[in-house]
C-alpha cells in the first residue's frame, strides 16, 4: 500500500471505531477523463463500523469527509464511501 493510502488509513482509525477498513485507489481508471490530475487519486473506501452504521448514512459519510477534510482539498479528487 503506499504511503498516502496508509495516511488515510491510519487518520479513520485514529478518529473512529472500525472494525474493518479497505482503501482501494481506482486513479488508474480515471487516466482518460478530461478533469484527471496524476497527483489527485480516486478512493473507494470499505469500511465496518458498528459506530458509523449506527449514524444515518449522510452522517455517517460526513464524519469520514470531515476527518479527511484536508486531504479532499489537496490529494482526493474522488472519494467512494461504503459502509457496511
């Protein structure tokens, strides 16, 4: 996994209870895209969390956007959310 990937990994953890994370980076599908920027990636994110699956869904997904708020800014430029 590389590094960026382990940062944000590492920040969810930090921040909430999960039970069970996968971050798969799909920039590489995005190549063709006429917005694509190779510094920025496209994140699926596969997370369990008996917490976050008590919240409802748009909270749920607010409190992982608002952890990596700052990457959102600079890094992300696609972020997937599946909690299950």
């Amino acid at each position: 996994m590389n590094d960026f990937l382990e940062l944000v990994e590492n920040k969810i953890k930090k921040n909430i209870k999960i039970e069970k994370i996968l971050i798969i980076d799909n920039s590489s599908k995005h190549k063709k895209h006429k917005s694509f920027e190779a510094e920025k990636h496209h994140i699926r994110l596969e997370i369990e969390s008996v917490y976050l699956k008590s919240l409802n869904k748009i909270n749920a997904q607010r409190k992982i956007m608002t952890i990596l708020s700052e990457e959102l800014k600079t890094k992300i430029h696609a972020l997937e959310i599946k909690i299950k």
